[in-house]
C-alpha cells in the first residue's frame, strides 16, 4: 500500500512538473514526441528477426548498434534514413 501511496504521489508531482514545463518551455512537446517516438522503434528494431532487417537492408550489428543508443541522441550519422519518419 505504501508503495502504492509514493508512486502515486510521484506520479502526480512529476505530471505538474511536465505541465508547468510545458507551458514556459516553448517546443517541450514535439521534444518528448521525438524521444518517444526514438524510445518506440528502438525497441521495435531490437526485437525484429534477421530476415526482416534483411527486408529493410540493415544487418543484425546495425539494428544492435541502434537499439542501444540513449533515447536523446539521434540517429546512428553512418544510417541517417534509420528510423526517420517521412
């Protein structure tokens, strides 16, 4: 129950947290969209079969190489088109 309790709570303080920074951080938004959006494929790319990566023409060292970075740098410069929308 009290863990519970204290995750609620830091959920609730981290929601105002994001609020208020939204609000005086202009562009906030599209910043988080971006980290999620690097966060999903990430994962998405590290958990595709050999055969599908072949499909796209990455080789498993490149998806590994990817899927490891931090969700805040862009994409890997060698594979610029890896995992931009268009």
């Amino acid at each position: 129950m009290t863990i519970n309790v204290s995750v609620f709570r830091i959920r609730t303080v981290l929601t105002d947290i994001l609020v208020s920074a939204r609000a005086s951080v202009p562009g906030l938004p599209e910043v988080l969209k971006c980290w999620r959006y690097r966060i999903r494929t990430r994962r998405h790319l590290a958990a595709m079969d050999s055969y599908l990566l072949a499909d796209i023409g990455l080789t498993t060292e490149d998806a590994i190489t990817e899927s490891r970075q931090p969700f805040w740098k862009p994409v890997s410069p060698h594979r610029s088109g890896l995992g931009l929308r268009r």
